[in-house]
C-alpha cells in the first residue's frame, strides 16, 4: 500500500503490475512507481515564489535608503563644518566691530568725532552682534539636522535588517512547500 501525505491527484503511473522496480538507495532514488500532482500546493508554491520577488526588492529598496541616509549624514556633517566656520568669520566680524566701537565712542566723548560718526558705528557694531546670534542659531539648527540624520540612517539599516528577515521567511515558506 502506498499512502501520499497530502491529498492529491495521479498524474502518471510509469510502472505497470509486474515491472520490475528498484528501491532507494544513497546513489539513486530508486523507480518512480507513480507522479502526484498537488494543483494547490503548485499555486501556493508560485505565490511563495512571487512573495521572495517582492522580499528581494524590498531588500533592495531598504539598502538604497541606507545609501541614502549615509550620503545625508555626510552632507549634514558638510553642513555642521560650514557653520562653525561661519561662527569663527561672525566672531570675528563681532570682536572688529566691539573695539571699533569703544575707541569711537571715546573719541566722541572727547569730541573728535561727530556723535552720527559714533551712531554709525554702534549699529554696525550691533549689526554684528546679531550676525554671531543668527550663526550660533543655525548653528544649533544644522547639529539637529545631523543627528535626525544619524537617526534616519540607523532606521535605514534596521529597515534593511527587517527586509532581509521577510526575504528569510519567505524563502523558508517555499522551501516547506
């Protein structure tokens, strides 16, 4: 008697009442007495291999993002290095304008230099106390873009590691059927 282990269909039967047949062994897999055929089982088989397609660009698409939050955190850390220098240009364009500004201030105090002379230079002095200001806030702005960044790249990657893990299953849902 022979028993299949899924409910299925005869597809053909090579052998006949009387053929000689051979047995498996480790070098063959001996005669075929009979071929099943399973019409779901190839449907669901096809389904599982459509389901690693679909794994595999999802594999693919994960590991561009990180491509791409690697190239952004790389333009975030561009960012953060032109901002400091702005911070050193900003200083000392505020340092140059703070002793511009005492040393007319003294002299309008002792006359040598009309009062508008001394007001002119006051707001350019506080021109550029608000340039250092304004720089120290981008400052800060473009340090929050870079770590969002960081975060976006090691989402990136563990969205990779998710999608290698469903290509994983996938593939092990074919391999059972």
């Amino acid at each position: 008697p022979l028993c299949a282990k899924v409910p299925c269909y005869v597809q053909k039967v090579p052998v006949d009442i009387g053929d000689l047949v051979k047995g498996p062994t480790e070098d063959s897999p001996g005669t075929v007495l009979c071929e099943l055929v399973v019409p779901e089982l190839n449907e669901e088989l096809a389904e599982k291999s459509a389901l690693i397609a679909q794994a595999d660009a999802d594999v693919l698409q994960s590991e561009a993002s990180v491509r791409v939050a690697e190239a952004a955190v790389l333009s975030a850390n561009a960012a953060v290095r032109e901002a400091e220098a702005m911070i050193s240009r900003e200083e000392a364009r505020f340092n140059r304008w703070q002793s511009e500004y005492q040393r007319v201030a003294q002299l309008a105090e002792s006359g040598a230099v009309t009062k508008k002379v001394a007001d002119e230079t006051r707001a350019e002095f506080d021109s550029a106390n608000a340039g250092r200001k304004e720089v120290a806030a981008k400052v800060a702005s473009v340090m929050a873009a870079g770590q969002e960044a960081v975060a976006r790249l090691q989402k990136a990657k563990a969205d990779a590691v998710a999608s290698k893990a469903h290509k994983d299953v996938a593939m092990a849902a074919k391999r059972r059927i």
